[in-house]
C-alpha cells in the first residue's frame, strides 16, 4: 500500500469501479437487492454467438497485465488474461469466494503461511497453441516489477523475499529467486511473512502468464498473448476501441468460471456518459446487444426510468466493498481531543447525507467501516447512536465536556470533482448537520489533484476532510490494513493511515489475522476489530455506494457478485 501505484487505483476505483457521478461498478437486469442477482430480461436460453457491444466513457488503457490494477482478474482483462487464482462468477455473496482458474486449486500454503505452492492445469495453452507452464508465470510476475511497466498491484513488491529491490527482467536479465518452478507445472512463491489472503493476490493480472520470447514490452499492450478466451485483434489510440475475438487454443474444460457466449467483444470508450444511458435505454440496432462496465445511473435517470416498468426491469444494482467516510487527523488540534472527534460523530445526519449522494438508491448509511458483507467480516455496531438525522443535543453536550461550550469553528476539507462521494453536496450536507450542533464549518474545496495531495499527507493533511476506500478484495485485510496500521504510515509519499494511527495492539492483531488461512475464521477477526478501532472515533463512516446500471434489451445471462458488485462480462450472452 506504499506505493505510487496505489494512489492510481485509488483514483481509478473512482474512474474503473466505484464513483458515483462518471459510473459506478455495478450492473444487472432487474433490482436484484442488497446482493446482487442474475438472470436476463431477452427471452429464451443463453446461446453462443454474436457480438457483445460495450460502450464507456473510460478507454481500457494499458492493456498489459503487468500494467493494470485489477481484483479478480478484472472484467474486460479477465477475458483475455487468465490467473492462478480468480474470483467465483456466481451472483450475489457466492461471488465474493477465491476459486481456482490456471491453478488446480486457490493455493497450498507451508505451515505458517510464509510459502504458497500452485499446480497448473493440464492442456492449458496460449492463443497461438503453445503449452502454457509455470515459467510462463514466473516470468509475467518479474516483467510487473519492471519500472516501465509500472502501475499494477503492489502487493508482491511488499511480500515476496527480494521484491522490494528486484527491478524485473529487462536490467540484467536476472529472475526473482523468491518465485520457484521445480517443474513446467509448478510454482511456489516464498514470502517475507505470512498472508493468509494470498489466493486472493493471486486474482491480480500480475499473475497472467507471459511468454518471453512474445514480450514486446512497453508495446505488449497492443497484441499481448491470450491465456484467455478472447483474444485481441485490435487495439486503438491505447484501449479506447477495443476488439476481441475467440482465442480457438481457449479449452472450456480447463476453465469453469468463462462461459464465453458471444463470438466477438466490441468495446467502445470516449462516450459521454449520458449518451451511453440513452443508447442503451433505446436499444437500437447493435445497441440492444450493449453492456458498460463503468457507466452508471444517476438520481435523474433513476427517476425517469422509474415510469418505465420495461425499461426498469433492466436497471440491476450492484455492491462493491467501499466506504465513504468523515475523517480526522487527531495531529490537528481540536481532533487530538476525543471528545470533539465523538460530538461530531453524533451530529452527523446520515439522512441528509445519503440524499446528497444521489439518494437511498444510490447510497446505504453506514456505522461501521467495513463494508455490510459477511465476506469483509461486517460486524455490526454503533458506538455514537444518533438516529437517521443525529442527535445535535449530545453534541453539544461532549462539545461542553471538551472546553467548547459555545461551540467551536472547523474546517472541511473536500474535492469539487461531482463524484457524489467527496464532493460539494456531500460536505454541504455535513455542514448543515453540524452547525445544528454549535459547530460551524467553514468549506475548503479543492480540486481532485489538489484534494487528494492534501488527504494522502502527512505533512499538509488537514484535521477534518473527506475520504473513501475501496478494497481490492472482498476481504477485511486491504479494507483495514492501509487505514489502521501504524507500520503503513508514509511520511513522504501518499498515506492513507489518515489518523496516523499506530498502536501496537491494532498491528500485532493485524499481523495475527494475516496468518489465518482459514479466510472465514479471518474475517471475524477484521470484523472485531473493526469494531475496536471504531471505539476511538478515528472517522464518522457515512454510507456504502449502491451502483445502478442498465444493459441493452437483448443482454441475457447477467451475473452481478459481491466482489465487483458490475455485471460480470464473462457470463453475458446476446443470442
């Protein structure tokens, strides 16, 4: 989590997967509730054939997977880059499970979790018929280490023996002798200390196998080899048209999660995003067989389409795990005090809030920090009980035991980007809450760049702002690591521990859970400790974004899962 390429999935879990205003993750024909759903509104049994068409305003750039930053494969990546391990393409909580993909299973780990072995499937091959092997592997996880092919997940970098100082293949040609492979179908990974959740590591494009005598480079992303059952016959101005066709050397019988109906995946980027709304509301001509991964419906929309029971039957709603949150820096006074940190999580109107984020539809108020799936370990609780809309009288009461009867005047600082998560509507909304409660708040706006420098420092960060995370997988270790541990705080880079937090009890507990390969034993340990930490009143969580998206009149087979909470592209059929 220290690194630069982070930041940029952190963003572009604003662009990619979760913001509100551009498009959220999220999709499915029919509301299908809090966990997702599957099915199609087009009659008749999913077939093969036919083109896919999917229309977004974001270009699939850097289509190399030692560039991209994806959790369980990605969605249009997944289709043409297979890994180790991959996420269950099922609907709803099924979705949120590790399942095997070029591996046999999700991983065999020594006895402290230190060592994690995998061994690939028989008869798996590459687009042009030659065998797939674990050196294939190896070598796509060194190239992700290269400083030109940047951008990727940083997770191995942190974890594997030596990954901290290995600068990839291309300077020296030298290997990563933390990544072992006894055999053509064997591989085992050796790291600095245990990681219970490295199946789901596995899920990341880093893992997609790469041959080395096809690798162009910085230009692989224009042709890169198929593991997958798509492959790409063109690339235009770096992922903004994007065409896929069947990769023939694809076994469906090595691969149980990639059902691969249509013939062809026709993706088009650049697309204002109202525009891509309309265009699948009326669903004419190729239209009808249309899907977006990164486009979603507004409060707007949302009420237009709400007379319109056909076309409401196509809206489906996803969740991703993601949070959105008031936060502190206890460094800036008065948030060292805990009193104030306590008055301002009473006063807080979720209500009010919820509406300037689009709306119940569109957002879900929240108490706790983790995520409301059992995958994340949510533990329910509320230790500053206010109701829906606060409770400014208890407020004013912790203000009165902190020294500030007459109230007090504070800062928030927010983005002006219009995502609807940190934005004007939102800090206005909070504002408004808090003056009822004696605290005047004076609005800092600043621009995305502006906005997320400030939060992401140690230095400059404010006492008071807001934030969001997202986490890479549906798990509590990438949700409550970053935040809490004392140990991931940068003091010259980005930092995300926003409370500065360092308590040796957070981060023995945190590398106790880390241990656990039991992943269900592990996630009621992040969901108690969630609620430990919530104690402290280190951030006011607000809601959990609800995605809504809509697909053509012809999409059949939508699968939405808890992990990515976005129609799954790999089970869509158009005929």
């Amino acid at each position: 989590m220290r690194h630069s390429s982070v930041i940029s999935r952190r963003v572009a879990a604003a662009a990619v997967s979760v913001v509100l205003a551009s498009g959220a993750a999220a999709c499915g024909p029919e509301d299908a509730g809090a966990k997702g759903g599957t099915s199609g509104k087009a009659a008749g049994a999913p077939q093969k054939g036919g083109t896919l068409t999917v229309l977004n305003s974001e270009a699939q750039s850097d289509f190399d997977p030692a560039r991209l930053y994806t959790s369980g494969g990605g969605n249009v990546p997944s289709l043409v880059f297979r890994t180790l391990t991959t996420r269950n393409r099922e609907a709803g909580a099924a979705g949120t499970q590790v399942v095997p993909d070029l591996a046999t299973d999700t991983g065999r780990p020594n006895k402290d979790a230190t060592e994690w072995t995998y061994t690939l499937k028989e008869g798996l091959k590459f687009e042009d018929g030659t065998p797939i092997t674990s050196a294939d592997i190896k070598y796509g996880i060194e190239r992700s280490f290269a400083a030109e092919l940047s951008g990727g997940a940083p997770y191995l970098r942190d974890w594997l023996v030596g990954g901290d100082t290995y600068e990839g293949p291309y300077k020296g040609g030298k290997g990563l002798a933390s990544i072992v492979t006894p055999d053509a179908r064997t591989i085992v990974f050796k790291l600095k200390k245990p990681e219970g959740e490295f199946p789901f590591v596995a899920t990341q494009t880093q893992f997609a196998p790469v041959p080395k005598a096809k690798d162009t480079g910085a230009k692989y992303e224009e042709h890169p080899v198929s593991s997958g059952p798509y492959k790409v016959v063109e690339n235009e101005n770096d992922g903004e048209h994007l065409v896929l066709e069947r990769n023939e050397h694809w076994d469906p019988k090595t691969d149980e999660e990639r059902k691969a109906y249509p013939d062809k995946i026709d993706v088009k980027s650049g697309l204002d995003e109202a525009v891509i709304n309309q265009r699948l509301a009326t669903s004419s001509g190729a239209d009808a067989s249309a899907v977006t991964t990164d486009t979603n419906l507004g409060p707007a929309e949302l009420a237009q389409i709400g007379s319109d029971k056909a076309l409401a039957a196509r809206v489906g709603t996803g969740h991703f795990g993601f949070t959105a949150y008031l936060a502190f820096n206890p460094k800036v006074k008065p948030f060292d005090n805990p009193k104030v940190r306590q008055a301002i999580s009473y006063a807080v109107n979720r209500t009010s809030v919820v509406n300037a984020a689009g709306g119940s539809a569109l957002a879900e108020a929240t108490t706790t920090f983790l995520p409301e799936q059992k995958a994340f370990g949510h533990t329910p609780y509320d230790h500053f009980p206010a109701g829906r809309t606060g409770d400014p009288e208890k407020a004013k009461e912790l203000l009165k035991e902190a020294g500030h009867p007459n109230g007090l005047t504070v800062t928030l600082l927010h983005s002006t980007a219009q995502n609807r998560l940190t934005s004007p509507e939102v800090a206005t909304a909070v504002q408004e809450a808090l003056g009822k409660a004696g605290i005047t708040v004076k609005l800092d706006g600043q621009q995305p760049n502006s906005f997320n420098e400030k939060r992401w420092s140690v230095k400059d960060a404010p006492g008071f702002f807001l934030s969001r995370w997202g986490a890479d997988w549906p798990a509590g270790g990438p949700f409550l690591a970053p935040i809490f541990d004392g140990r991931q705080i940068v003091a010259n880079g980005s930092n995300y521990n926003h409370a500065q937090l360092n308590d040796p009890a957070v981060n023995k507990e945190i590398d106790e859970i880390n241990k656990l390969t039991d992943l269900k034993a592990a996630a009621v340990r992040w969901g108690a400790l969630d609620k430990k930490i919530g104690e402290q009143a280190l951030d006011v969580p607000l809601f959990h974004p609800v995605y809504k998206r809509l697909v053509g009149k012809d999409v059949k087979n939508v699968v939405i899962s808890d992990w990515t909470g976005v129609l799954d592209i790999s089970q869509v059929a158009v005929k």
